[in-house]
C-alpha cells in the first residue's frame, strides 16, 4: 500500500537508482504518471519527457487495447474481425485529441530524443499492461538503447505480459498483489490528475 504517489514515487526511484547519471530519459504516462516521473527523473537527474501516446479501444470493450497510436506512428495487435473503416475512425480521432494534448505539453519546448537512450517508462500502476505495451512499441520505433517500464503497482499476470514482449527490456515492479482489482485499491489518497496539473508538474522540472 502507497500513501500516495508521491510516496510511491519516492519507493520507486530508489529501486531505479542504479541508473542514475546513464543516459536516461523518463518517460511518464499522462497524467497519473507525471507525479511519480518528476520524482524519479529528479533522483536520476535525467530529463523527464511524456508518452503522448493513446490506446485504440476494441469497438466491444473500449478497455482493451487492439493498438496505440501517437503523432507519427501506429502499432496493431489482433485485429482480426475488426473492420478497417473502424481502426481508421479512431487512428483520426486520438490523433486529433493527441495534437491538442500536444499543444499543451509542449508549448515551449521540444520532445526528448530517445534514440540511443535509456527510456524509463513510468506510470502509477497497471491493470493490464496492454496500453503500456503498445507504448512501448512505439517508443521502440525512435531507436533507444534500452527500454525499461518501472511502476509502483500490477498484477503478476500484467508483469508477464511486458516481460514477454520483445520492445521492453526490463520491468521493474515494486508490488504484484494477489488480490489485484484497480491500481488505486493500493494507494491510501488516489485523486485524479488533471491536465494542468500534469503540465504545471512537467514544465517546473524543465525549469528547474
């Protein structure tokens, strides 16, 4: 159990301290990632960048991820029986949501290069791993040296999921409880992260 995510973050980036000053660049999942990113990218002392990355939903379970998509590329998972006027739809739809997100996080600024990097992808918790998966994925597509996901909280079965996919070289997980039904179930204060929040968070470490 995490008092919050501030706590969280604080457990996580003493996991991850021997990747300090190793060319790394955090890479937080907005918005509930930014918190814990700052924090660990702060202990590092490495960038902190975001994943402006979305799921595309299956059209019967919106929580299931068939595929991502970012600004510049997309990934597929089984797709089969789903029809492609369906993908497309969606494809333009996030990337209309993420150009504005996109506009918000960078207002001043570039994103991160990542090509022969370190990434760090942090979120506060999964329940599945397949959006993380996917993000990956997509991240893999920029060339890193290694990509590593560290998150305070998921089940093992999502644990060995990510171990098992070949764009992520290593998970680092602090707890996988048995009796796993939602990240915030194992945070004492799990309020929702606002866009403006997330934002404030990113650009005063980029100040700092």
């Amino acid at each position: 159990m995490f008092r919050d995510r501030i706590d969280a973050g604080i457990q996580l980036a003493n996991k991850l301290l021997p990747f300090k000053d190793k060319n790394v660049v955090v890479l937080a999942i907005p918005r509930g990632g930014l918190p814990i990113g700052a924090i660990v990218a702060k202990a590092l002392q490495a960038p902190l960048d975001v994943a402006l990355s979305k799921k595309i939903g299956h059209p019967f379970n919106k929580e299931y991820a068939i595929g991502a998509v970012s600004l510049e590329n997309s990934i597929l998972n089984d797709v089969s029986g789903i029809h492609k006027s369906y993908i497309a739809e969606e494809t333009t739809r996030i990337r209309e949501k993420l150009k504005k997100r996109h506009q918000q996080y960078y207002k001043n600024r570039e994103p991160e290069d990542l090509k022969d990097k370190i990434v760090i992808i942090i979120d506060d918790g999964i329940a599945t791993g397949n959006t993380i998966n996917v993000t990956a994925k997509l991240v893999s597509v920029q060339k890193p040296k290694k990509i590593i996901v560290a998150i305070p909280v998921a089940p093992r079965s999502a644990v060995k999921s990510l171990e098992n996919s070949s764009s992520i070289d290593q998970v680092i997980c602090l707890q996988t409880p048995y009796d796993f039904r939602a990240v915030g179930q194992f945070y004492e204060f799990f309020n929702q992260v606002s866009d403006e929040e997330a934002i404030q968070l990113l650009e005063e470490y980029n100040l700092t």
